[in-house]
C-alpha cells in the first residue's frame, strides 16, 4: 500500500504492478498501517491531527 500526499490517497500496488485506489481525498496522509484482524486500513492525516479507517472489501 502507497499513500500519496500530493494525490490525496491510498493505493494498493500488487506484485504484477496493477494500482487499485483503496482510499481517496485523505488530506496528508501519513504513514499507513493496516489491521489484518479486521481487515482495516489505518491513515493518519498530519493536517487534521486524526486517523481515518477504512474497510476493505
């Protein structure tokens, strides 16, 4: 997973190089963690002070 502060989103890049658009219109988002018990995406946005999860299908 890439995030994209200029972009203002997440991307999921497989290992075939395919990019998927996990998150979008998160204002800075930082360094991006992911939860895999439930399947969770973590952003923590600097300009905000805040963390924004997002499910995964």
């Amino acid at each position: 997973m890439v995030a994209s502060q200029l972009g203002r989103n997440v991307y999921r890049v497989s290992a075939t190089g395919v990019i998927t658009e996990l998150a979008k219109e998160i204002p800075v988002p930082a360094a991006i963690g992911y939860d895999t018990k439930r399947n969770r995406l973590l952003i923590p946005q600097i300009a905000l002070s805040s963390v924004t999860m997002v499910d995964l299908p």
